[in-house]
C-alpha cells in the first residue's frame, strides 16, 4: 500500500470550521485527522502542501518512521502549526493502519484498559446564577465533571486579571456551595493571569478543592511553574499549547503539575503515547485537551482507552452537532465516552459533502484586552 494524496478539508463545526486531513492510498482506503491549530488555517494549508510532498509514495504502515522524517526533515524542529498537521496527518496513518487490520484503534495501543472515558463539559453561561442552573442541568442529566472558565466580569473584549480573580473565587464559591463537594469543578484560567494573580487565586480556590485548575500561567516559560507549586496545594493542569515530548518535559520531570493536558491534534497519537510514557513514572494523569471535533474525541477516546494514567477528558458540548459530513461518530453519553467499534478511529466522512464545504476559515479568536488597551491572552 503507498500513499497517493494527502489534502486539507475544511469542515462546517457547527457556526465554526474544523480543520481536517485526509490521507488516501492507492487501495482505496484512507485516515483522517484533526489540526489542533485552527487560528492560522491559511498556513495550516501551506502546511500540509509541504509535508505532502514527503508522504506521496511512502508506506503508511511505517508510522514511527514517517513521525521522525516529517519532524526532522526541515532541520529546525517541527514546532507549532507545523507541529499541529504533523499531528493531524499521525493520527490518519493511525486511522488508517486500524482501516487496514479491520480492528478499532485502541486495539492497536494495547486494547482497552478501562470501560469507558470520563469526560467534563464546558459551563458557558456568564452570569453566575445562570452558571449554577447550567451545572444543577447537567448533573442531572448525569455529568459529573463541569469545567468553568475564569472570566473577567468586565465589557465584552476587556479582561482585567485583578476583577477576574475576585469574579472566579465567588463564582467558585457560588458553585460549590449550590452542587457539593460530589460534583468536580475544573477552572480554565486559560494562560491569562500574571504570577502574582496565579498563586493568589489558588490560594483563595484551596478550600473548596477543585479538581484541578487549567493554565493558570502562560506557557512561554513552563519553570514559572515551580514557583506556583511550590506556593500552592490545589492540583494544576497545563500542557494544551504544547506539541512535543521535549515541550512537556520539564513539566513532567520537575513533577510541576497532576494532570498532563495532552491534545492529540498537537501531538498527534505517536507522540501521545510517549508523553503518556513519560507522565506516568511521575505519577502524573492525562487530562486530554479535546476542544474541537468528532475526530479528535475519538482519537482521544482511544487513547485514553487504552492508557492506565487517565483522569478525564474534555468534551466541550453535550452532543456531537448535526453533520451532513460524518456517517459515524464515537458513542457520547453523559460524563463518559467510548469509541464506535468500528476498525481505525470509528469516524467516517462522506467525502462528498466534506468537499463540497467552503474552504473558508474557521470563526476569528476572541481578541482581549487589559483596561489600559494593552493586549493580552484569550
């Protein structure tokens, strides 16, 4: 089998676009994967253009060979949105060896270590008695873990970290106070707090024990975690805006966080698995950051499957959207997921409909910005 054509496909995601790739061979048959880096989709396409030209030809089957010459073969490393279609076109060989042995993917990595996946929901609402009816929703409907972002009280646009901090902790509070202590709360600060900010909202967060809190710090300068853990009992997450083993190392090794946010459409599945390697001899879980699309669900569900260092993973909406594009899904019930056993990821397109999608770019990212109109972290 040898690869003929690898193309980008731009994909409706609800109001959004996802953006996917398709690996196709000249039996027939083909893998798909998710790029993690929507922002820059115009590069994302150049991208894959590039790398295509080095799988054209070669066997799919030789995925750990095909990860180290896409990596290596620009010399400089393989870092951000290249990372990213690195990743994308990992998890199609992936899909694609599991297409070809007639087995679901997580066979592949081992088989099934657990029955199913856990998984936490966005809260979307803004105001916080709005927020406590949306948690007491979905832990009716049987979602035991919620992840709240840490916003900023302000006008839309502005995020100022100092009102942020006090809005969070009495929204915290609100929240554990309405739904005990049965229900985990997870806190997304999401990069945008300074130092300072970062340990004094752990600190004030100790009491009510949430399950974890996510990028409380940028991740430009990963030691800064040291000082946070050293002033700071509340278990901390990070690790979604990195794509490499390399990246998550001092993370891991210093032992700086509980919970590795790991995202396959990053990494891709090679990568993931080491890094799931890696973690698990500090004694540190995969928390999969998992924000896009069906494919990157079921990547991630495989994996997470098959994994014995798992806590949770992200699954932003209730449901997977209405799609004209996809003809199967992973199975999706409240607080848990489970790959369709189907062989490979157990996703599969209608090529057709996936191409006659606009190749429009995804929705813009929000822009924030301080009081003082400097610009800061979404």
């Amino acid at each position: 089998m040898k690869i003929t054509n690898v193309e980008p496909l731009f994909v409706p995601d609800g109001a959004n676009v996802m953006l996917l790739v398709l690996v196709s061979t000249d039996s027939g048959e083909y893998g798909v994967g998710e790029v993690g880096m929507r922002a820059h989709w115009r590069t994302v396409r150049g991208a894959v253009d590039d790398l295509a030209e080095l799988l054209v030809g070669a066997d799919p089957s030789r995925i750990e060979h095909l990860w180290q010459v896409l990596f290596r073969s620009g010399f400089f490393p393989t870092t951000g949105v290249l990372c990213s279609v690195l990743a994308a076109i990992d998890v199609a060989l992936w899909d694609l060896r599991g297409k070809t042995l007639g087995v679901p993917l997580y066979q592949l990595l081992g088989g099934a270590s657990r029955d199913h996946v856990e998984c936490y929901v966005h809260v979307t609402s803004r105001d916080p008695e709005a927020m406590v009816a949306e948690c007491e929703r979905h832990v009716e409907a049987g979602w035991r873990y919620l992840r709240v972002p840490a916003n900023s009280p302000g006008a839309d646009g502005e995020y100022d970290q100092r009102a942020a901090l006090r809005h969070t902790v009495a929204v915290m509070q609100r929240l554990r106070s309405a739904l005990g202590h049965d229900v985990e709360l997870l806190l997304d600060v999401h990069t945008r707090f300074d130092p300072a900010e970062a340990v004094t909202l752990c600190r004030e967060l100790e009491p009510l024990r949430p399950y974890f809190v996510e990028d409380p710090l940028r991740s430009e300068h990963l030691d800064g975690y040291r000082m946070l853990r050293q002033r700071t009992t509340v278990p901390l997450a990070a690790g979604e805006q990195l794509g490499t083993k390399w990246e998550f190392r001092p993370l891991i090794e210093g032992e700086l966080i509980d919970h590795a946010r790991v995202d396959v459409a990053n990494t891709g599945l090679t990568e993931a698995r080491k890094i799931a390697a890696m973690a698990e001899v500090h004694h540190i879980n995969l928390a999969t950051h998992s924000p896009l699309g069906p494919v990157t669900a079921a990547a991630s569900a495989h994996l997470n499957l098959a994994l014995p260092n798992v806590s949770v993973q992200e699954q932003p909406r209730p449901a997977f959207p209405p799609s004209e594009v996809f003809t199967a899904l992973p199975r999706l019930a409240a607080g848990r997921i489970t790959p369709a056993e189907r062989p490979g990821l157990g996703v599969e397109l209608d090529l057709a409909a996936a191409r006659r999608a606009l190749p429009r770019g995804p929705a813009p990212l929000p822009q924030l910005q301080r009081p003082d109109g400097s610009f800061t972290n979404w």
